[in-house]
C-alpha cells in the first residue's frame, strides 16, 4: 500500500512532463507553419506579418497550466490516494499536451492563411482559443476533482 502512494507523487512530474512536450510539439508545428508562411511572402514580395508569432507561442500556455496542476497535486490532500494522483497527473498530462499540438497544427494553418490574404486573424485566434479550453477544462475539472 505504501508504494502505490508513493507512486502517486510521479503524477505531479508526469503532468507537467507531457504538457511541456505537448507545448514543444505544438510550438514546433505552428513555428514551422509561420516560417512558411514568411518564405512565401519573402518570394512575392509581401511584407512578412509579424504577428504570426502569436500563433506560434499559443501553445505555451498549456506548460503553465500543467505547472498550475502540478501544484494542486503537490498540495492535494492527503486523503487523496496515490493512484488517484497519478491518474489525474497522467490523464491530465496527456489531454493538455494533446491540446497544445493541436492546437499549433491549427496555428500553423492560420500562419499560412493570414500570411495569404492579410485577413482574418481575430477568427483564427478564436479557433486556437477553442483549442485551449479543452485544456483549461481538464486543468478546473480535474482540481475540483482533488478537494
């Protein structure tokens, strides 16, 4: 019984280990879509828009809320047991990461869509919003789940 609560202190390691790689991956996918875009631009003699690195840093954000998660498993109680805290930081890992790729695939896509037609960058922010909050979901329900 002991080692199945100590196992449970890796959950607050996993939590933040695959949201960070799931921030990387997206940060990769959305940075790569940006330099398209701005090679694209370069060869029509457009100016490059600058703004596209907001698409690239969207998936940060997901790192922060894996620390946020961190610390709520650190903190939790100590009634919750060790496998419920490895669940939740496993689970909870994954799904924001999983998030934060995603959401700089779809980054990527608006890089190369605004760097086009100069047009639409409040709609394709609102798409990576949408994104995000399946991570902040994850984050809130599963701290509600720890009290």
């Amino acid at each position: 019984m002991e080692f199945l609560n100590s196992i449970g202190d890796t959950g607050f390691v996993l939590v933040l280990f695959a949201a960070a790689v799931g921030s990387a991956f997206g940060t990769m996918a959305a940075g790569m879509g940006a330099l398209g875009a701005w090679k694209k631009c370069y060869q029509q003699n457009k100016t490059a828009p600058f703004i596209l690195v907001t698409f690239v840093g969207a998936p940060l954000s997901q790192t922060i809320y894996g620390m946020i998660l961190m610390n709520a498993l650190i903190a939790a109680p100590s009634t919750v047991s060790g496998i419920v805290k490895l669940t939740v930081g496993l689970a909870g890992g994954i799904a924001m990461g999983l998030s934060a790729w995603l959401q700089g695939r779809a980054g990527a896509m608006a890089s190369d869509a605004l760097a086009e037609t100069q047009k639409g960058f409040g709609n394709y922010m609102m798409v990576l919003g949408i994104i995000e909050t399946v991570a902040l979901f994850v984050m809130v329900f599963l701290m509600t789940g720890l009290k």
